[in-house]
C-alpha cells in the first residue's frame, strides 16, 4: 500500500506556535531579512531566559559565524540587561567575558 503525503498545510497548524505573529512581521516589514531574523532571536532568548536574564547579565549567549569574517555574538549588556547582537548594538567586550555592554552603555 502506498503512502500517502501530509500537506504543507497540516505541518504549517502543527507549528504554528513557533511562527511569528502578524503584528511582529509588520513591525519587522521595513527591515532586511537578516535583522529581522535576529530580532526574532532576541525576543526567543528574552521568553527562554525569563528572570535569569539579571543572573546572566555582561555573559555571551552565543557566538554566530556570519560569512568567513564576519562573527556577530549574541550577549546579555551587564548595564541595561537587554539581549543584544553585536552587529545591531554594537559590543564592547570584557576580556574576562563577564562584563560586557552594548554600544549605548559603554562609556565614551
């Protein structure tokens, strides 16, 4: 007996709860692609980390090699406490790794 395929609809339905929400692609829709994809990161490590983020604070989350290059880090700003990414915030890194800040909360 063949097997029959499920439908691109019935695996969209399944998912649905990792999609973006429409209001989020509206906000996002003046934005490059690759911007939007790591807001969307953000806002997932901000839900995943939850009341942790004050205990995490100044640490890096993760590093990502963007094009041979190229590296972005996403990190935790020990000032502010918000998650960002090197590329969109900028990163002024602590040699011990533990003490880092985005570009708006280093001191110039």
């Amino acid at each position: 007996m063949a097997r029959t395929r499920k439908s691109k609809e019935a695996k969209g339905e399944i998912y649905a709860g990792f999609l973006d929400s429409a209001e989020e692609r509206e906000e996002d829709s003046d934005l490059p692609r690759d911007e939007i994809g790591r807001r969307k990161i953000k806002r997932q490590y901000e839900e995943l980390l939850g009341i942790r983020i004050e205990k995490l604070k100044g640490r890096v989350l993760n590093r990502e090699r963007i094009s041979k290059t190229v590296e972005g880090i996403y990190f935790i700003c020990a000032k502010c406490m918000k998650v960002c990414h090197s590329l969109d915030e900028g990163l002024v890194e602590d040699p011990a790794n533990e003490n880092n800040l985005c570009g708006a909360c280093a001191p110039r």
